[in-house]
C-alpha cells in the first residue's frame, strides 16, 4: 500500500509508475550454506530461503522419471552432503560455489540437476540443430573429462539429451564428427575446446549452464587465460556453478568476475581431508622409500595403491625401480600419450597392475573405487595437493589409508602442510622388518652406496678417479720393490772421450750450393723403365 516500508530498510523506497512504493527486497552477495559450522535452526532457514529441503534421498527430489531410473540402476539412495545442498539450489537455477572434499559426489551434484533443467529442450530429432550445446563442463585434465563424461551418459542414458567429450592428445576428427550431430551436454578440457571454437566445429551462443569442476587445478595450470576467452563467447544470461575441493583468493576473484549472486556452500572447512582417511608420516632416507612402500604393502595387506611423485621423471623412474622389485606398475604422467594414458588406467582398474605412479596433473579428480592406500613418495610442493592426493582413497564414505615419506629435506613442505591443515603433524619413524640385500645399489640417481658399510654413496666413484688421477689425490700404491737403479745418483763417465756426440756423427755432410737442412730426395721404385740413354 501507499507509504508503507520497503523490505530492506537500509535502502530508498522506489516508486512505480503510479506513485505507488514498491518493496525492494536485496539478498546479499554471498548466500553461505554451511553444513559443519551452521547451527541447525540457522541452517534450516538459510535452506528455506532458497527452497533448500533437508532431505537426503533421491527418491524425494524433483526429477524426472528417467533420470530416477537411471540414479536407481547406479544404486544410489541417499545423497552425500554436497548434493543434498546444491542439487535442489541448482534446480532452483542459482549460481552455485561449491566446496567439498574430493570424493564427495560433485560429479553428481551439478549433473542431475542440469539434466533435469534440460529436460524441456528433449527431442527425438535426428537434426543437429534441435540439439545445440546447452550446458558446457570444463575440466582440467584428460582423465577427470573422460570419467565425468561417462557418468552424465549413465545418468542420461534414457533421456533423448545428447552427450560427448572433448580433449587433447587425440584425433580431431572423431570429435567433429561426434559435435555436427548435435549434443546438448559437451565436457571438454580449455585447450581442446578453444581448438573447436576456432574451427567453428563447437558453438557456444545457446549456452545455459556452465560447470567449472577442479577450478582451483585449471588455475594453477595456467587456465586462466584459456576460461576467461571460452566465457567471453557464452552468453550473458547464464548459469554457472563453480565446484572445487580447495578455495583460494584467486578462485574466489573469478567467481566474482563470472558468477553473479552465487551461493557459497561448504559441506566441510576448506582444504580439510576426509575423515575416513588414516593418515601416516614416516621420517626416513630417500634410498629406504621403496623399502617403506613394499613393507606397509606387505604389513596392511594392500593389494592396490597410488603413489604419487612431484615430476614426470621421477615417476617413470621410480616405476621402473618398482617393477625391477616384484611389484605390478604402471606409471601416468604428461609426457605419455592419451593411448597410454588410457590403458594404464584400464589396467590398473581391472587389477592386472598393483602400483599406479603418477603426477598430481595426471591424477587429478580421478574416481577409482575401491582403492585402499596411497603414497605420498614425495611431499607435494603445494601443500592443496595433498588434499587431492589422499582423497584418491576413502572415497564415498569407505575407508582408505594415506603414507607420506618425510625426509630430513623436506621440513619447509612439511611446514606448508600443518599451516594448511590446521594441526602439528606428528612425522614417526619406520622399523624394517626385511634385511637389505648386501652389495651396492642405485638410488636411481646415479649414486651408489654400500650396503655392508654405509659410505657415501659417491665413495667408489672418488676412489676410481683417485687410481686414474694420483696426483689428484693420495699418493698411488706401490706395485712391487722398487728398483735400485734408479735410484742412484748420476755418475760420469770415468774417461773423457774426444768422440763427438752420437748426434754430431750422424750429422749430414753439407752439399755445394744446398743448405744442410735439406733433405736429399729419397729413391723410390718404380714401375716403368728408364729411357735409354743412347736413344
């Protein structure tokens, strides 16, 4: 009515055409769901504000019969936090910034509310152009955009919404082939994706949700540039939700730029590890790791587990090292092809290797059921990676085990890690139990130590220079008894001689017209007969 309040009193009331005062209702710039600090009278009306229920099965969401079936063959009933939060805010079409753990089921929690939202757009129509792109996933890896694009093929599988991946490391022409028939759905890695836009083989302007997954790794590799010109060709009017396990200021200054109104749910602190996950640091030498890796395999009975190195080439060398000691390895770094990418996961899923080597690019976002035990061989240089690392086990709720191999270098990581935690890390040595085999080995760096006596591992290779070199170092060994000949002094002769030395009698007599320095020309045989005087 005339005169009355407006809803936010901080603000001027706004008049209509009529005169009349319009209500001005404003919600805040950051709408924060927080399920582990929230108390619960608080949390219940934060989720009635955006028609957030508290239920957890999804047999009591709103979504079509088809994907229900498809959620039902999965064996899914109940939902994990993260999507018991941000599947019914999605459906409501708010931008969402999600953080969770890795493993929690974001995957999830941004497919089935976009698939039901699509929908309204299902045709049976074999025309691309009744299946534009309309809802676009960006991740920052190979793998982690093969596995996502497989589950939103379960969950779609008997919808008539259209679905295909895109990445780098193979043929364009399978993908170009794959988008002129039309996909409502596209995953896709930046780089690859900039390579169709380019083409004019993947166009973006129907665009209505966009999903960036792992922002936080898309950032640190250099993504950044590569999102802000894939964003500049979607339209204005979209949704985006934003999910990553770590928050960093950077993620929080592109959600700012891209997501408007976004609501910030958090299932969990940021940068915490799941609880399922038991936890171990061992302080103890480089060369003694492998030993470490084969005794707790041996001592929990693991049959499977990560290991995770810093760079591409200690991964391949230390999985080589690996297979010289008994153990089944396959190594998954950037330097090897997406064929040999491919098959070291497929062997690793089907059991046929024990050991996984990898780099944390490599490995990012992976979803392997059932893995029981990771490796840390190295400290993670950015201690948000850890966070990644150790949630490649314990995923879903079950239980996983995490091993960090500590040396006495690495006490600047180490520190990086507790603050980034939260706690002091209690670093406990490591008993073996099996005796080390006698002789010298490589540590794989091309330094040798012995066994039996412990030198240092560059001992042998100072002593070879040593024998090669004894002016360089001690005097060299005698071979045998010395001669006392040469050791006398020099004696002249007892007689002076009026010979002249041997070099004086050999000296050449100087011919007429020539200097004595010239050599006389050499008589050589030949092959053809002089010519005879007379004639």
């Amino acid at each position: 009515r005339p005169g009355a309040l407006s809803a936010n009193p901080q603000q001027p009331d706004a008049k209509d055409a009529k005169g009349n005062v319009k209500q001005v209702l404003r919600r805040p710039r950051w709408g924060r769901l927080q399920l582990s600090a929230s108390p619960l009278h608080a949390r219940h009306a934060s989720m009635r504000q955006y028609g957030v229920h508290m239920s957890t099965l999804y047999s009591d969401l709103a979504l079509a019969e088809p994907l229900k079936r498809a959620v039902a063959d999965m064996g899914y009933e109940t939902m994990t936090p993260i999507q018991a939060q941000a599947i019914p805010v999605v459906l409501a079409g708010q931008d969402v910034m999600g953080a969770a753990q890795t493993g929690t089921g974001k995957t999830a929690a941004f497919s089935l509310p976009l698939l039901q939202r699509l929908m309204k757009h299902e045709t049976a129509s074999v025309s691309p152009a009744r299946h534009p792109v309309r809802a676009l996933v960006l991740l920052p890896t190979r793998e982690l955009a093969v596995q996502v694009a497989d589950q939103v093929k379960q969950y779609a599988k008997y919808t008539q919404l259209r679905s295909a991946v895109v990445f780098g490391g193979m043929d364009m022409k399978p993908q170009i082939a794959e988008l002129r028939k039309g996909v409502e759905v596209l995953v896709a890695t930046p780089g690859r994706l900039l390579d169709h836009i380019e083409m004019k083989t993947a166009v973006l302007n129907q665009v209505e949700y966009v999903v960036l997954d792992e922002a936080d790794r898309m950032l640190d590799i250099g993504f950044l540039p590569d999102l802000q010109r894939i964003l500049s060709y979607l339209p204005k009017g979209r949704t985006t939700l934003l999910f990553s396990a770590t928050f960093s200021p950077e993620i929080k200054r592109l959600a700012e730029s891209y997501l408007s109104n976004p609501v910030l749910i958090e299932v969990a602190r940021p940068n915490a590890t799941a609880s399922t996950v038991e936890q171990h640091f061992y302080l103890l030498d480089d060369e003694d790791k492998r030993r470490a890796i084969r005794q707790v395999l041996r001592d929990k009975q693991l049959r499977q587990a990560f290991v995770f190195c810093n760079s591409k080439l200690g991964t391949a060398r230390l999985a080589r090292a690996l297979e010289r000691d008994g153990l089944k390895t396959t190594a998954l770094h950037g330097d090897k092809s997406q064929d040999e990418r491919l098959k070291s996961l497929e062997a690793f899923k089907s059991g046929e290797v024990d050991l996984l080597v990898a780099t944390d690019v490599a490995a990012r976002g992976l979803d392997i059921k059932d893995v029981p035990a990771v490796f840390n061989y190295d400290v993670p240089f950015n201690a948000e990676d850890y966070v990644h690392r150790i949630g490649r086990t314990g995923r879903a709720g079950a239980s996983g085990v995490a091993v960090t191999l500590v040396t006495k270098h690495d006490q600047r990581l180490m520190a990086e890690l507790e603050k980034l935690l939260g706690r002091k890390i209690e670093v406990e040595p490591i008993e073996f139990e099996e005796e080390r085999a006698r002789g010298r080995h490589n540590d794989g760096r091309r330094r040798w130590q012995s066994e039996e006596t412990g030198d240092s591992r560059d001992q042998p290779r100072r002593e070879r220079g040593e024998r090669r070199h004894p002016e360089r170092g001690a005097a060299p060994r005698a071979s045998g008894p010395a001669d006392p000949f040469f050791d006398r002094p020099y004696e002249a002769p007892a007689e002076p001689s009026d010979q002249p030395p041997a070099w004086e009698q050999k000296a050449r007599p100087a011919r007429p017209g020539l200097s004595a320095n010239i050599k006389p020309k050499r008589k050589v045989a030949a092959l053809f007969k002089a010519p005879d005087p007379a004639h």
